[in-house]
C-alpha cells in the first residue's frame, strides 16, 4: 500500500508542486504504521511492562503522537475532501469523476480495512482476555500449594506429637495417666487429649477452656475422633479451625490429640495478597486494552487515512489528465486551437492526450487552411463585388437601358436608363415581375421577344413603347438575349432596349438637313435662270423702250399699247424677281439649317448671350414684358456665342409669337447653374397658351410650326445648336399657363 | 475682241440664261455642263473668265478648280453656288478663285463681278 502511494505520489508528483510534503507526510504514516505493526506483531508490551513512570511517559508521547497525527491527517483529508467538493460544485472539469473514483476507492479500501480492524479487536480481545484469565489461575494455585504444604507439615507435626505423646503416656501406668493428660494440657498447646478404647470409650481426658463457639466444632472433631482411628474427614487435616491427630497407646487403646486452634491467618494473607495482585492485573488489563484498541484504532485511522490518500491521489492522477482533457476539450470548443494536453508518464490516458494534441493541432491546422482559404474568397469575393460595382456603375451610366429578367420573369437588375425609358418613378423592388411594370402593349412586344430568345438564344427588334399613352411612346431597339445555363424555356434573359428617339431625331434632323440641301440646291439652281430671264426681259422692254437702238422697234414712237405692255412687262418681271427673293429667302433659310457650321466654342458668358438677344427684341415687345432672371455668378461655359444667342433668340422670338394674339403677357428669361449636375440652364417661359399635348413630340422636327408661317425651322436648329454643345433641351408646360423651354448646357464641353 | 468667258453649269437654264445675257453685255460665253468638259475647254481656248458652279456631276467645282491650276491655266475663275457657306468660300479663295457669287443670279451682279474678274486678270 505504502509502495503504491509512494509510486502514485511519484506518478503525480510532476504536476503536483507540494510533493516534498505529501513524501513528508506519507513518510510519517508509514512510520508510524511501522511502529504499531512492530508493536502489534513483537508484543513489544511484554517485554516492555508499563509499569515504570518513563514506560508511561512513553505511552503517552505515543498517544500525543499518533493525536497529533491524526489531527494533522483529518484537517489534510478534511480539506481535500472540502476542496473537491468545492470544485465539484463549481463543477470543474473532472471534479464528478475525481469524486466517484474517490467514493469508489475509500470504499473498497474501507471494506477491508473494517474487516480487518473488526477482526483485529476481536483478536486482541480474546488475546487479552486470555492473558489476563491466566495471571490470578496462577496465584491461586501457588496459594494452594502453600496451603497444602502447611497442612501436610502440621498433620505430620501433629501425629508425630501424638506418637511421642503416646509413647511417652505408654511408659506410665494406666493410674497416671489421667494426671499425665492433665499435666499435657496445662501447657496450653493443647486443646483436647484423650485417651480412648478401640471401641470409643474414653479412658482419660484433658480439655482446655475454649469459647462455646467452638465447642461444638470440639466434641465434633473429637467424636470422629473416637469413632475411627484413622478418620478420614479432611477437615480434620486441614489446619483450620480443629484438627485432630490419634496415636495407638496400647492395642486397645488410642491417644487423641487435638492441638490449639488454628487461626485462617497465613492462608488469608496469601489469598488477599493474591487478590491485590489480580485486581492490580485487573486495571493493567483494561489499560492494557484501552491502549490496545486505541492503537488498533489509531491503525485504523491510519489505514483509512492511507488508503484515502492513495484513493485521492490515483483519483487525482486519473482525473488531473481527464480535467486537463476536458478544459482543453472546452478551450478547443471555446475556439482556441493552440491549446495542448500535457500529461506527465506513458500510459494510455497520456495516449489519449496525445491524440487529442494530435487532434487539436489537425484542427488548427485545417482551420489555418481554412482561414487562409476564407481570405482568398474573401478577397475574390471582393474582387467579385468590385467587379459587381464597376458593371453596376458601368450600367448605370449607360444611356442604354439593360433590365436582366430570371426565368420567371422576374427582374433581377435594371439600370438607371432601363427605369427611366420605361418610365418608372423608381427602381422597381427585387424580383418584380417585369410584367407589373409595363402596360398591355408593352408587355405583349416584349414577352413576344423573350420568348424568341429564349428559343433561339437572341432576338431582336425595333419597336415602340407607348409607355401608357400614345404621348409618351418612343421608338426603342430591343434585344434580348437568353442567358446561358438552364435548359431551354427556364432561361434568364437580359433586354437591351436602346431609346431611338435621339438617333431617330438626328437621323431626322440630318434627313432634313439633306433635304434642305438638296431643296435649296434644286431651287436655287432654276431661280438663276428665272431671275435672269426676268431681268433680261426688262432690261430688254426697257431699252426698247427708251428707244435704244439695239431693240426691235427701232425709231418708233412707244404707242400706248407699248406703253401698257411695258407696264405689264415691269409689274411682272419685278413680281417675279421679289416672289424669286422670298424663295430665295425661304431657301436660305433651308440652306443654314443644312450648313450649320460646326461650333466655334470658347470660354464664354451664358448671361451675356442671353442679354445681347434679348437686347435684340427691346424696341420689338409690343406692350410685352421681357424679364431676365440671370444668376449672376454662373461660371464660363465652352459655347459657341453665336449660335447660343441663335437659340435664345429663336426661342424668344418663338415666346413673343405665343403672344402675339394677346399683346400682353409676359417672357421670362432665366439662367442659373445647378452643381449637382455641372449644367448650365436656361429657360424661356412664356404665359401664352402653353403647348398642346399631341405637339409635344413633333415640337423640334423640322417644318413643324404651330404659329402656320415661318419656315418651321426655328425651334429644329435650336435643338441642333444645343445637341451640337452637348446639352439638351426640353419643352414642358408652364405654371399655371404657357410653355416653358429649358436648356440645359453641360460646363465641361 | 470681246472677252471669252466659259460658263460651267449642269443646269441648262442656267447656261443658256447666262450665255445669252453675257452675250448682251457683249462677252463671248461658252458653256459646258462638267468639270471634265470645262478642263477640256480650256485646253482648247484660252478663256478670260470661268464662272464655275460647285456642284457638279463627276468631279466637283472645287476640283476642277484645282485642275485647271495644275495644268497653268490663268482665267479668272469665280465661283457660283447655289449652298455656299464659308469652308466652300476659303477653300476656293485658297485655290485662287477671284469672287464667288450666289445662285440665283442678277445681271448686275454677275456682269459687275466678271468685268472685276476681267480687269483683275488684266493687271
């Protein structure tokens, strides 16, 4: 037991910073273990008798010892056991298991150690009491024997008396020898003499005085006396009390000799010194035995104390790697990887320790993978979102409007052109159906499209959106292209729809230009002749006559007739130049619009372009008021001034027309810059009839006039002049009546 | 002698209109409807003036103009266009046309250009 502390205390004492002290203390118990077992097993106590002063001293430095000791090792198991159960409380990592060991060790350590102890007070019980038994047999027997020894030496004394007696009485006559016994008794050593006949008759007698008491006890003795010669009453030999001795005298007489009394005294002494002696023995005993068990209890103690501690110790080294292992279990489960076992020795709970290291550093090293590997994706994945950013940015500022469709028809993604082409007021929410999101026309143009790609990968078509009213409807070129992936009629599909109307309007714009070209061309070309043929035959009718010789008619005077005809000649050769003029105007007119130079920009003034046009119209108002609203800190602009005061002007112009009918009302002008967008805007707003809702569309074609005269041209070059700068312009209703048309000119271009 | 002046146009009103009123005003016109019959027609004779439209069927005004400089010839060429504008003006004054005039055409203006044309070449 000792050796397999010691080995545990070893196998601990690694871990274990207080091992110099558990060897202290499992030194000591084995000492004194030693101590009882030598005791126990030399029977020490019988070769060392405690009856001296320094025995008992000893006895009690022992007893104090082993209290000592036992105080020492309850206060140590005490607090182990309070310690677990604070930890079990706490419940720390291989308390329970450490408190079951624990509980199973004391138990199975207790089983025999209580059998053994219940064991061992019966032996020494037994052994005690048989020791003890032995000690007064003794005594008494030797006062027994003593006893006999006397009693034997006084009957022998005594008969050899009675024959001396008698022989001497025998030498006397028969006359004497009552006065003989006499004389015998007076010496007081007896108390009785008698001489008797064979048959018991008493011949002569001698008595002492003696105490009636004892009378009776006298005539007793004496007449067993008589009666036989050799009595074989023991108490008659017994030297107590009476005893009787006989001698023959003659052959028909006997000589009876009672001595003095005998006193019990020296019987007694013995008896009583014999019993001082036992009850002496007595009391040893029970120290005796008191020390016994309390030894025996003490080893007990010890036992149970060593097996406890071997029991906590084995509980503590099973338990220490199992709790090390269940807060590494813990740590690794709490995330921290880097966590190890280290568990002193080779046995298998240090294997197991060393795959659970082996385990964890795995672990670690998968996530280590695992970390790096979520830091490539997630730098790819970033990557991946840059890239989403860039084509969402990319989209979004594409003047092509791109809606990608899943294969429910669900809107994935739209971008800022898609949702202002279709006219939406905001990005549609995720997964709108695209269908919700259109009128029937709409719809039925393009799903007829989808449907196309999702059949043969890709269909196009140029097509209208009415966009809810006929209004509002814009020529668009659709594409759809199926994405790849899913099986056929389960595919997504992306719409490119590309707003025509600003290709369409400089198609247009560049048709008519063509046209005007060709117009001014193929008019011009026949007006040289017409306007030379009219003015050589007034020149011709002129110098006839003026009575020029070169004419026909020569030396005639004019007749009245002549004189009509040369009226008519001049009305209608000038009617015919001034109607080539007008075409001529009208042509030129279609001759700047189809030779617009290209723009001369420089840093120039807005504000100042719209004064000087406006300044162009002071004396021109008719009872109109002209206001000019400018901003007055509006930055330079590249523009072309010429053609920008152009379009002012054509728009005022276009402004006091609306309000010709009236004569009254007024124009407004205003210029100002908005950040946000880096735009320059002017308006010019009128408070005529406002602009009907059908003409909004045709407003900048070419040969559209509402006002029925002028060429029609005006509001066309403007729009020209202001795409040609980059910017736009747009007509909307004013508040509360009248037009409004706002341009808006980019800073940068 | 009177002043040969070539006419080139493709419209044949305006050829004839103009041939008959330089005839009036006491020119000697030719007229040809092509660039490539003009640069014919002044190998052929040395003409005072060429009044040339721009447009033309085959080679342009412009190139004929070009043409005719390359091969040294010294009439006074003014330009007649129905479209002109002013890339067209600076392109043939660089050519070394003397003036350029535009369609429709008055006597006065077209005479009064070609005598200045004549006088200029003169000097």
């Amino acid at each position: 037991m000792a050796e397999s502390t010691e080995h545990q205390l070893e196998s601990t004492s690694h871990s274990r910073p207080r091992r110099a002290r558990a060897w202290v203390l499992g030194a000591i118990v084995v000492v004194l273990l030693g101590l009882i077992a030598a005791q126990g097993l030399f029977n020490l106590w019988a070769f060392v008798p405690v009856e001296t002063g320094s025995d008992t001293l000893l006895l009690y430095a022992i007893s104090t010892l082993n209290f000592v000791a036992f105080f020492v090792f309850s206060f140590i198991l005490l607090r182990t056991l309070v310690r677990l159960r604070r930890a079990r409380h706490a419940r720390q990592a291989g308390s329970r298991i450490q408190t079951r060991l624990l509980a199973y060790f004391i138990g199975l350590s207790l089983l025999p150690i209580t059998a053994m102890a219940a064991f061992s007070y019966l032996f020494l019980n037994r052994s005690v009491e048989k020791w003890m038994g032995r000690l007064p047999e003794n005594v008494v027997e030797r006062v027994r024997e003593q006893q006999r020894e006397i009693v034997e030496t006084q009957n022998h004394r005594l008969r050899e008396t009675a024959t001396l007696l008698a022989t001497a009485i025998r030498a006397k006559p028969q006359s004497e020898w009552q006065a003989t016994l006499d004389e015998l008794q007076s010496t007081g050593e007896v108390t009785a003499i008698e001489i008797v006949s064979n048959s018991g008759d008493v011949i002569a007698a001698a008595r002492s005085q003696i105490p009636s008491v004892n009378a009776l006890e006298l005539a007793r003795v004496l007449e067993a006396g008589r009666r036989s010669a050799n009595p074989t009453d023991g108490n008659l030999s017994d030297a107590k009390g009476f005893d009787l001795a006989s001698a023959a005298l003659t052959d028909s007489t006997r000589l009876i000799l009672v001595p003095r009394r005998f006193s019990d005294a020296d019987a007694n002494d013995i008896i009583a010194g014999s019993q001082s002696e036992y009850q002496h023995l007595v009391q040893r005993q029970r120290k005796v035995r008191l020390l016994g068990l309390s030894t025996l209890g003490l080893m007990t103690l010890l036992l149970i104390f060593a097996s406890t501690w071997v029991a906590i110790h084995l509980a503590r080294g099973l338990a220490a790697p199992i709790k090390s292992l269940a807060e590494a279990s813990k740590e690794v489960a709490r995330g921290n990887l880097s966590h190890r076992v280290t568990t002193p020795g080779n046995d298998e709970l240090a294997l197991l320790a060393d795959s659970f290291n082996q385990m964890t550093s795995q672990l670690e090293e998968n996530r280590r993978r695992l970390e790096a590997g979520a830091a490539i994706l997630k730098e790819k994945n970033q990557a991946l979102e840059e890239r989403r950013d860039y084509i969402e940015t990319v989209l979004n500022s594409l003047s092509t409007g791109v809606v990608s469709l899943d294969q429910n028809d669900c809107v994935t993604t739209m971008n800022a052109a898609a949702t202002s082409i279709l006219r939406l007021s905001e990005p549609p929410p995720e997964w709108a159906k695209l269908s919700s999101l259109l009128t029937q026309e709409d719809r039925a143009v393009l799903e007829r499209l989808i449907k196309r790609a999702r059949r043969a990968g890709r269909a196009a078509e140029q097509s209208q959106l009415t966009r809810g009213s006929a209004v509002n409807s814009i020529p668009v070129a659709l594409t759809v292209t199926a994405l790849g992936g899913a099986s056929r009629g389960e595919r997504g599909v992306v719409v490119v729809i590309d707003d025509l109307s600003e290709l369409l309007t400089a198609q247009r714009a560049a048709a008519w230009s063509e046209v005007a070209r060709r117009i001014a061309h193929e008019i011009k070309n026949p007006l040289t002749p017409i306007q030379l043929s009219a003015e050589r035959i007034a020149r011709q009718f002129g110098v006839r006559a003026n009575g020029d010789d070169n004419g026909p008619g020569n030396g005639h005077a004019m007749t009245t007739d002549d004189e009509e005809l040369q009226r008519v000649v001049e009305e209608c050769t000038s009617s015919i130049t001034r109607e080539v003029a007008g075409l001529k105007y009208l042509v030129d007119e279609f001759s700047r619009f189809a030779r617009m130079p290209d723009a001369q920009k420089s840093n120039t003034s807005l504000n100042d372009v719209v004064t000087q046009a406006a300044a162009l119209y002071e004396d021109r108002l008719n009872g109109v008021e002209l206001h000019l609203d400018l901003q007055p800190d509006i930055p330079l602009a590249m523009l072309d001034g010429e053609q920008m005061k152009r379009v002012f002007v054509n728009l005022i112009d276009n402004a006091l027309e609306a309000l010709t009918s009236s004569n009254e009302g007024h124009v407004s002008v205003s210029t100002k810059l908005d950040p946000q967008r880096e735009m320059l805007v002017g308006e010019v707003a009128d408070s005529g009839e406002g602009i009907p809702a059908a003409d909004f569309k045709r407003l900048f074609q070419p040969y559209f006039s509402t006002r029925g005269r002028g060429t029609g041209l005006g509001l066309a070059i403007v729009q020209r002049i202001v795409t040609e700068h980059g910017g736009k312009i747009r007509a909307e209703n004013n508040v509360p009546h009248g037009a409004r048309f706002v341009v808006e000119l980019p800073l940068s271009t | 002698m009177s002043e040969s002046i070539l006419i080139v146009d493709d419209e044949r009103g305006i050829r004839e209109s103009l041939t008959a009123v330089l005839r009036d005003e006491g020119f000697a016109p030719d007229a040809v409807a092509s660039g490539e019959e003009c640069l014919k027609a002044i190998g052929q004779r040395a003409y005072g003036c060429v009044l040339l439209d721009v447009w033309l069927p085959g080679i342009s005004g412009l190139e004929t103009l070009q043409q005719m400089r390359e091969v040294n010839c010294d009439a006074a060429v003014v330009i007649i266009s129905g479209h002109g504008n002013i890339e067209t003006a600076v392109r043939a004054t660089k050519l070394g046309a003397f003036d350029f005039i535009e369609k429709p055409l008055s006597i006065e203006k077209t005479v009064l250009t070609v005598r200045n044309a004549l006088r200029q070449r003169s000097l």
